[in-house]
C-alpha cells in the first residue's frame, strides 16, 4: 500500500490548530506534521 502524504494547502489549514507552535510553552512535539502523515484515515 501506497503511503499519502499530508499536501501543503490542508496543513496550512491544521497547522494553526495542533499544539507545538512556537507560541505554545513547554515541550511539546518537534513535527506534527510528521506526527499526522503517521496517523492512517480509512
């Protein structure tokens, strides 16, 4: 099976949305975007 990844335009869209930014404090994730091409969506 194929693996997808995650396109620019819909991570722009999340981005904003997942913690880690830079604004967050505390350690948190270093790539979510990685973190989400993981995650499989049937």
């Amino acid at each position: 099976m194929p693996r997808l990844m995650l396109r620019d335009d819909p991570w722009e869209r999340l981005a904003p949305l997942l913690p880690g930014k830079v604004t967050d404090g505390g350690v948190s994730a270093k790539d979510n975007r990685l973190f989400l091409d993981v995650i499989e969506v049937d």
